[in-house]
C-alpha cells in the first residue's frame, strides 16, 4: 500500500493543517510514494523501539522526531541517530501531534481514562465539573494515570471545575477558567504563579498523559485497516524518567 494512502486517511482523521505554526506534523521521513508493508503506532521513537522495526515500514507517532531546521546531521544527537537508521532501514514517519491533540487526545483522555465528562472544550483544553475533595480528586487522577507520585499545588480543599490538557500545557495558564488545571511538565515557576493566582494544580506528566494516544489512534484506524487487512502495531517507547521512593526503583 502507498504511503499517500495513509496519510490522506489520517489528514482526514485529524487534520494535518489544524497543527500549531511552531509545529512539525505531517510525513517527517519517507515519500508518499513508499510501498507500506506494516505499520507501527508510538508516543515517541527510542533505538530500542526502532531496533524491532521492519524495513519498508511505516511508523506513526504523536511528537515529532524533528521540530526545527538541522543545520548537521553528525549522528550524535537524539534526532540524527534515529533519523539514520530510519533512513537505512526505509522507514518512514509521520507525526500527529498538535492536530490530533485539539480533535482527539484531550477529550479521549479526559472521558475514556479519567472517567469525566466533558461540559466544554476549547481547542487543547477540556473542562469538566468534578465536584470533588482536592484530596479526592488527587488520589483519583493518579489512580487512573498510575502516577507513582503526584505533584501538586493546593490552593482550594474543594474542586467544582477541572481543565485539562494533556501533554505540557502551562502556557495556556492565561486561558483556563477553572478551580484546578491538570497537566503535565509544570515547573517550579509555574507552580508559583498558579499559586498567586489561587489555581490548584495536579502534575499529570508528559509521558503519562499522552501514551494513551497508541491506543486513541488504533481504534480510529481499525475499520480502515481491517478493510485494507494491515494491522497497527503498537510498540511504545518507553519514559525515560525513572521514579525513586525511598531509594526504590519505581516503574
């Protein structure tokens, strides 16, 4: 199967053209005249996952291998070590992420894994009324992520409304109307000012929060590739943070 095939199938899916100007969605590496033999479905590219790849495959994951112009390509950087044995083993890429984050992740992550509903949305970000204990609403989040630790700025003992936004979503701080944001890559800074502005926080991680994005898109593959009788592997990466407690390993 050409590669075009595919990717008009997911262009139609979650267009690519709804991505963010800083972004780089679309065919990263590869023609759309490539003969497709599988398929594989992944948060993100590590050699380990790239090791067990086929050639003549195609590979589709939500963040890009590639954000901005390479001035060289020494092989000595995350991106041209992967691009490398992309290249010699002829397999391609394509990347869904800002586009598939405002039509799909968010909402999926916050209906099918947390179990809220959603009242209103905005492009990334997604409100539901929760009507929980701060506490509560900690233990429960973590429950249903499986955050070995969680980190958080308390600012109510009761939560009416959530925001969510998978991924790392700070920087929308300005926009969320909302008793506790969730989200994931908060810093230091952000949790003081969330705190002055009396928004309650719940660290939900980068890699917790989007992995679900293999699953997301298999299901929304799954009529067109039993049609074409392909099949989407799904071979995540895996985090690359480790969690200690108490001197303990925690996976």
């Amino acid at each position: 199967m050409k590669l075009q095939e595919i990717y008009d199938i997911l262009n139609e899916i979650s267009p690519f053209e709804l991505q963010e100007k800083w972004d780089n969605a679309g065919l990263l590496v590869g023609s759309f005249e490539d003969e497709i033999k599988n398929i594989y479905i992944s948060i993100d590219l590590d050699e380990e996952l790239l090791s067990k790849v086929e050639k003549n495959s195609l590979i589709i994951t939500h963040h890009p291998l590639i954000f901005s112009g390479l001035k060289r390509v020494n092989f000595d950087t995350y991106s041209t070590k992967l691009l490398k044995e992309l290249i010699k083993k002829d397999i391609s890429l394509i990347s869904m992420h800002t586009n598939i984050d405002k039509t799909h992740l968010n909402r999926y992550v916050a209906e099918e894994i947390l179990g809220f509903k959603i009242e209103n949305s905005k492009e990334f970000i997604s409100y539901c009324d929760v009507n929980m204990s701060f506490n509560d609403l900690v233990k429960y989040v973590s429950s249903k992520l499986d955050l070995k630790t969680t980190n958080t700025v308390r600012c109510n003992d009761f939560i009416k409304k959530i925001a969510i936004v998978t991924g790392s979503g700070m920087s929308l701080i300005d926009e969320i109307k909302a008793d506790c944001f969730l989200t994931g890559d908060i810093k230091y800074h952000d949790a003081m000012e969330a705190k002055a502005r009396g928004l309650s926080l719940i660290d939900i991680r980068h890699y917790e929060s989007e992995r679900y994005f293999n699953t997301l898109l298999e299901g929304l593959l799954s009529e067109y590739l039993k049609k074409n009788k392909l099949k989407a592997i799904i071979t995540a990466s895996k985090n690359p943070f480790e969690f200690f407690i108490e001197g303990e390993t925690v996976e």
